[in-house]
C-alpha cells in the first residue's frame, strides 16, 4: 500500500504549517499537470538502487551507520544546489 507524500514549500524558516500531505494519486497528478515540480526520494542509496519512482532524484536525508541512521549534514546544501530555494517538490 502506497503512504502519503509530503509537499513542503520553500522557505527558508518553515512553517511547521506550511506543508500539504498528499496521496499518492494527487501528488502524481500535480506533478504530471504543473511544470517545475521534482520528485525527491530522501531514503537511503541502497533503497534507491533497490526501487524508485521515474525520474526521482535521490538526496538521502541519512546514512546506514552501525548504529543507525546517520543525518546526512550535506542534506540541505545538496536540495538547494540540485533544485534551487523555489523549487517545489514531492518528498518521500
């Protein structure tokens, strides 16, 4: 079963408010219906390599560590560098 996507808008200072939980459909839908939508797959490298959604771009948010998940500290710098601060973008 699908889980719901996350829309978080860009801003520099969140709203914890400011985000849209979508279903998979809808967040489908609006990617295929406006331009400058990104899919953004934050789960680890080797889940990525395992199964991902057509043209998601992988920046994981951590890293498999011994004891783990890691934070990836290069998370933030590596969104803005790829997509920009403007960007909208499905999350999951």
């Amino acid at each position: 079963m699908a889980r719901p996507l996350l829309k978080i808008p860009p801003d520099p200072r969140p709203d914890p408010t400011s985000h849209e939980i979508l279903e998979p459909a809808d967040a489908h839908e609006r990617m295929q219906s406006e331009e400058g939508w990104h899919c953004l797959d934050v789960r680890t490298p080797e889940e990525f390599a395992a199964g991902h959604l057509p043209g998601a771009w992988n920046v994981p948010f951590g890293f498999k560590g011994p004891d783990g998940l890691v934070p990836n500290p290069e998370f933030t710098a590596t969104v803005d560098r790829l997509f920009g601060k403007e960007a909208q973008m499905v999350v999951y």
